[in-house]
C-alpha cells in the first residue's frame, strides 16, 4: 500500500483532459503503445483471491512488455476489505489511476465525477467494436449524467459474469440419476429436488448427512423465475412481500429445512459449502467462470447444467454478475490508464490470455463464441455461460442502488427465515416496510 499511495499521491491531481497530460487517444493498439516514450507510473488496485491475482499479475507483466513505457503498480486488496480501502484513499484524496468498481460504487463515482469518461478515447481507438463487445457487460458502464445504462462509457467490463449451476458427475452416476440438461426449460425445481435427494447420503450411519445433493441456490434466481423482485427501479418501490417472492424464497430455505438435501447453517459453519463441493460432497453448486482454474484440479468429473426452471412461470433466471475497470478523473496518465483498462478488457491478445488462464468468458464476442468453446477444457457444456450472458442472465440485486443499506438489511434479517423462525410469507410481510424506508433514505 505504501507503493500504492506514494504514486497516487504523484499523480493524482492533474488535468484530466488527454490534451493536458500525455497525448490525445490514439487510433490504434500499436500507435498508442509508441506513442510516447516517455516513462511513467500508473496505480492499479483490484481485489482477488490468489488464483485471480496471479493470473493478473501475468497479464499486467504482457501488457508492460506492449507498452514498454509503462510500469504499473499493482495492488490486490482482499475482496473483503477492497470498498473500505477505496473509500478510504477516495477521502484522502490518493485513489489509484485505474481500479475496479460496479454497481452501487459506480453509481456513487460516476455521478460524483471521481471516475472519467473514456467515451473520447474508445472514439478514436480501433481496439473498441461496440458490435463484437457483450451489450450486457457494456451497458452496466453507462452513465448519462441521471442514470445508469445509458450515455457515455465511464468503465470497461473486466469481465462478464454468468453465474451457473456446476454439478459432480461422479455423484450423479453413483445415485443412479440423469445429468441435468444443459438448456434451460428442460430441468423445473421439483426436478432438482428429486435429483438432490437422490445424491444426498448418511455415508457413515451416524445419522449425519455427509454428502448432499444441493447446496447454496440462489434466491435471485429463484425470485426472478418466479415473476418476482426485490425493487421496482423505474419507481422505487420495494416488492418483496409478493406471493411470488415467498413462495420462491421458502423452496429455497426448504431445501434445508424441510428436505434436509442442502447444509444448515451450523453445516455450513464447520465447512463451507464451497470447500465441500470442491471434496466432493455436494452435487449441485453455483460456479463462476473465475473458478474455472480450481475446478480444472478437481479429482472428479463436472460440467454445468441449466438452472431448474419455477413449475409456476416456466421460466429459469440467475444473476450476470461484472465488475469494471475505471479511471481516476484526477489522474495524471488518462491515456496510460485507458491503454492498461483496453488492453485488459478489448485488446485480444489481453483476452486470450485472460481466458487461457481460465479467468473469465472473453469480453470479445467472437472470440468467446469460438475459441472459448473450442479450447477442450472443461466444463464441455460452456454454452451455458453464454445463454446466460445472452439471455437468461439478471443484473445483480444492487445494480440501481446508490446505497444498499436496504439490501444488507434484508441480508441479515433473512436469517429469521434460514432457521425456521418464520415464515417467508410472514416476515417478508414485515420486513417490507423497513426496507421501503431505507431505501428511500439512501436513493431517492
């Protein structure tokens, strides 16, 4: 950190206008690594877990063998402790020339003018074709100056971010059940009910289950599916004591409670249900493309399936996650920082890399579409990351809110209905108008 701050203290409070600092946008990947031969620094913070900041480090070392003038300072804070350090160095004034952010965070940035728009530079640079860049992706960086989604680029995706349904086949074949079907509509949540508790076993006879069927479903995508939500964005109003989000949330607390095919809370505590999954002792599991390098290690057989479809709508949902890269609008280097923020988001030698490393679905349609699918590593059903990002795929729960204090709320008292002390029905009832009103406090 110390590197870190000493750098954003040198260059931070310069001009961002590329006419003031280090030349206007160039109009190509080569032009703009020749540029200027001028040697400067430029901070990058991100945050990640090992496998994820070893694979950045690899590809922040390419980038600077591209652009030779450029030494980047790289920083990985853990994800825990990333938006208090963020916001720490934002109020002191030292914040990193390039650095991720999404959702609530970029909202707050953006209309706060602490990030700058890139829209000039992706204008005059041949790396950036709007038409071969995920739409989905693109869009959570737009900010016309009132709301998200539309108007000018003020971040690059790092990534997209489908979140899917992993599964062990070795355990699926020991119980004697069909893998789950890779497109959507073909699989309802009775389906997996009945496949989890086929796989869930007391392998011992000490009355203990130690192997379960299912663990960790997403409520988002349960909701969703059902034809529920959490906000109504275009009007601020919270909707979570509909008929459509009880009954989804209580399938999913269930599963635990009543079905017994996914880990308590005190499972959970003496091991996670991500640890137990990667030791082979759960089924079915919601995976990310980031966790492709461990998957790859793992000592059986996987794939991805299509989430369960609710018997109600017929419909299946899941999240799509990203995070972003974006600049500093104090930074003394935009063009340096925008090349770094490029070449890890557009250029395709950065992405190639990226997805050779098994750290994300390219940014880059085409090449998503081909050489992903085509790399003969695993999961051997990857379109179902794409039908996500394509279709099936929701923005995360925060993505609209300036301040998730209502959603951390919601996140804590749910536990009421994780245990079994309450209904769903009942203390979503309840917890609406407490929510409605932190809601209200932090973004209208």
């Amino acid at each position: 950190m110390a590197a870190l701050t000493a750098c954003g203290s040198d260059n931070n409070g310069g001009s961002a206008s590329p006419a003031n600092n280090s030349g206007s946008a160039s109009t190509s990947a080569s032009a703009s690594a020749g540029a200027s031969k001028e040697k400067v620094e430029i901070s990058f913070m991100g945050h990640a877990e090992p496998n994820e900041k070893e694979i950045f480090t690899k590809l922040i070392k390419s980038f600077e063998e591209k652009y030779p003038n450029v030494k980047v300072n790289y920083t990985s804070v853990p994800p825990a402790e990333y938006d208090q350090k963020l916001t720490t160095l934002s109020a002191a004034g030292k914040m990193p020339d390039i650095f991720y952010t999404s959702g609530p965070a970029f909202y707050r940035y953006a209309e706060a003018g602490t990030i700058l728009d890139i829209q000039q530079y992706l204008d005059q640079t041949d790396l950036f074709n709007p038409d071969n860049v995920w739409k989905q992706a693109l869009d959570r960086y737009r900010y016309d100056g009132s709301q998200l989604g539309q108007g000018d680029l003020y971040g690059l995706p790092k990534d997209v971010g489908p979140w899917a349904l992993a599964y062990n086949k070795e355990l699926f074949d020991k119980a004697g059940v069909a893998y789950p079907p890779a497109e959507a509509g073909k699989w309802t949540w009775d389906d997996y009910l009945k496949a989890a508790q086929a796989i869930t076993e007391d392998t011992n006879g000490d009355g203990k289950f130690d192997i379960y069927g299912a663990a960790n479903f997403p409520l988002e995508g349960a909701v969703w599916a059902n034809g529920g939500d959490y906000v109504d964005y275009a009007t601020g109003t919270v909707k979570i004591d509909s008929p459509e989000f009880a009954e989804a949330m209580q399938w999913v607390a269930d599963l635990t409670l009543k079905h017994h095919v996914a880990p308590s809370p005190e499972d959970v505590q003496a091991m996670n249900a991500y640890s137990r999954f990667i030791a082979g002792k759960i089924g079915m599991f919601p995976m990310g493309p980031w966790d492709q390098p461990a998957f790859w290690d793992l000592p059986f057989g996987w794939d991805l399936a299509a989430w369960p479809s609710s018997p109600k709508t017929g419909e299946t949902s899941t999240w799509l996650g990203s995070m972003g890269f974006v600049i500093s609008s104090k930074t003394n280097h935009p063009q340096e920082a925008f090349d770094l923020a490029s070449f890890l988001s557009l250029d395709p030698d950065g992405q190639k890399q990226n997805m050779e490393l098994g750290q994300a679905v390219p940014n880059l349609i085409d090449m998503a579409t081909n050489d992903y699918m085509n790399n003969g590593k695993a999961p051997e059903h990857k379109e179902v990351f794409l039908d996500i990002v394509k279709e099936i795929g929701h923005p995360p729960v925060e993505y609209g809110s300036k301040n998730t204090e209502w959603l951390d709320t919601f996140n804590q008292d749910a536990s009421k209905v994780w245990t079994g002390q309450m209904s769903a029905a009942d203390w979503l009832k309840q917890e609406a108008p407490k929510l409605q009103e932190l809601y209200d406090k932090g973004n209208k």
